[in-house]
C-alpha cells in the first residue's frame, strides 16, 4: 500500500469513528434489553411457573445467621403468590385481580428477601431506564472466564435522581451488568450500595437464563447465597390465590414508589445527630462504610431504616441510632409532601 493510499485511509478511520462509537454505543444498549428478556421470567410469553429457592444469610463476621426459603407461584404479572419462610421472617404474598394482599398481621418483605426476589425473577433493569441511558463496554476477566460489562450511565439527570422502583427494590443510579463474552447470560451486577451479585451456575427456563447458584457479596465477604431448588412448569388453580378467608389483608407497598438519590436526600437535611465512633469499634482499628435504605416521610423523618450492608455490628448500631434522629425538607411531587425511599452512608474513618 503507497504512502498516500495508507493516509486516505487513517483520514477515512478518523473521520467514521465517531459514527461507529455511536452505533456501538447503540448496539450495547440494544444488547443490555436484549439480556433484559433473556434473564428474566416474568415476561411476556412465559408459561405459569413454580419456583422454590433456599437461602442462607451471613452476619458481620460471616457466620451462618439464618437459613430460609423462597417460593412462588407464577401466572402472570397481575396474579402470583410468593412465600417467605424464616426464622426473622414468615408470611405470604397474593396478587390477584382485587389487588396485593399479604397474610394478616405481616410487614413488608426485608431489604435482603427483595433482592433474592429481584435477583432470581428479574435482575435486569426496566426497559425505561435502559432507554433513557448511554452505555460503555469494559472487558473483565474472573479466573478463566472473560466477561462483557456494560456500564449504564442515565442519559437524563432527573431520571437518575427519582424513578418509581422496579420489582420492589430502589435503582442503581450508574449500574453495571456482566455477561458470558459470548452470549447475554448475567453473570455479576452491581445492587444498591456496595452490594454486588455473582451467578455461577446457569439453567435454562422456558429459553430464558436462570441463575441456580447466587452469592451477593459485600465488597468481598457474603452476604447472603442463594440455590434454585425448582422451576417447574404450573398448571394455575383459583384456590391458590384466593384472598377472601380472613387469613389476608390489603398489603402495603414494602417500598416507597418514589426513590431519590443519596446526593438529592442529602442536600434536603435539616438536623440530626452526629454519628459516635463506637470505642470497640476504635479500639479493634475497625472502620467502614454503613449502607442503609430509608423511608423518609411527609414530615420529614425517618419511618423505616434497614442496614443493607456494614463491616461491623457496633458500627451498624452507632450509624442507626444517629440517622434515626435525622430530619429532611419533605420531598414535593406536584406540590405535595411525598414519602420517598433514599440510600443513606455513614462513613467510620480513623484520622
């Protein structure tokens, strides 16, 4: 090739890559909503299903806490039953044409129960959030296996500061999605805070990718693990969701609709309590980041507060008792105070 015939050609590169970028750009994002079918079950064209799942949770020195399982009963997005079994946490969910109820007397499903939920029927983000996001292709390897991750970043500000929750759990505001080099299977993602989720081993359902093995880690120790037991074909029954015995009751939403993002909620904080290092915790050299999901109400306060993830026991407690006291400008939608579901970090550093 002559001298000129190669710098036509670098000037031809030059002037098409940015074209090619952004069809790349494109075609990851289409892949990311291909993936969206392809690793969930509760989509269109799926035959009713039953699925049993076992899960084992860890405590702060990663010891076995609790041992439970997970199952449903799927017919469709408007009819199912869901039912937790656990030492902490026992109760049942129906979705029927009269609404959701849940067995009398039970609360809302634990921060952890949803994200074994999200993580088994629908890991993948909604096709809105998707939509409204640009996309960067970074490879990885683990081991021996190379990965494709995209990372998503939200194209619209607003949209990445409050969108109604998916599948009961908040939104990661800049996620990231992991699959099989050569196809869309997920294989690891980022959840709220500084959880992350592995799936190793890998089922097909109805042609769909089912995660059989789950470990959700804590930046490195588990946090909780979780193995399919079943998934089975259904054949539905009437009985099955049937809510007119006085065992149920109207249920609320577990999850405010509304979630704002920690840097939004932070800048509407009006008081509260300084965080104490605890004096074990600073003796012992322990320190860390405590994540926490929050409801925070029309007036102002703190309703409900969960840790999701936390490198000590005395340090969860220190960051709890002080944010339990934290108070906020209520949130304004339409002109009116709105409940609204935030993250919340509490940083135990030396120095």
């Amino acid at each position: 090739m002559s001298a000129c015939a190669r710098w036509l050609l670098v000037a031809a590169l030059m002037v098409t890559a940015p074209v090619v970028e952004a069809e790349n750009a494109a075609a990851l994002v289409a892949r990311v909503q291909a993936a969206g079918i392809q690793n969930s079950i509760d989509g269109p064209g799926i035959r009713p299903w039953h699925l049993t799942v076992s899960f084992q949770l860890f405590d702060d020195q990663q010891k076995p806490r609790e041992q439970g399982t997970m199952e449903e009963w799927w017919a469709g997005p408007d009819l199912y039953k869901i039912s937790f079994a656990s030492p902490s946490y026992t109760a049942t969910e129906i979705k029927n044409k009269d609404g959701l109820f849940r067995t009398r007397g039970s609360q809302g499903w634990p921060y952890m129960l949803r994200v074994l939920h999200q993580m088994e029927v629908h890991p993948m983000p909604s096709d809105k959030a998707i939509e409204q996001s640009t996309a960067k292709l970074e490879q990885r390897s683990i081991g021996k296996v190379k990965l494709d991750c995209i990372h998503l970043k939200p194209g619209d500000k607003k949209l990445a500061e409050m969108m109604p929750a998916d599948d009961m759990l908040p939104p990661v505001e800049d996620p990231t999605y992991c699959f099989d080099h050569d196809g869309n299977a997920l294989r690891l993602y980022s959840l709220i805070g500084y959880l992350e989720v592995a799936q190793n081993r890998m089922g097909i359902f109805e042609q769909r990718t089912v995660a059989l093995d789950v470990f959700v880690t804590d930046i490195g120790p588990n946090v909780m693990t979780a193995h399919v037991m079943a998934l089975t074909g259904y054949q539905p029954n009437a009985a099955d969701f049937d809510t007119s015995s006085p065992a149920w009751e109207k249920a609320h939403k577990p999850v405010s609709d509304i979630y704002i993002g920690p840097v939004v909620i932070a800048g509407r904080k009006t008081g509260g309590a300084i965080p104490h290092y605890p004096e074990t915790a600073r003796e012992q050299h322990i320190q860390g980041t405590v994540v926490m999901t929050a409801i925070v109400g029309t007036d102002g306060h703190i309703h409900r507060l969960e840790v999701v993830a936390s490198p000590d026991k005395a340090l969860s407690k220190a960051a709890q008792d002080a944010v339990q006291t934290w108070t906020y400008q209520p949130y304004l939608l339409y002109g009116a105070p709105t409940e609204v579901e935030t993250t919340i970090t509490v940083n135990f550093r030396f120095g």
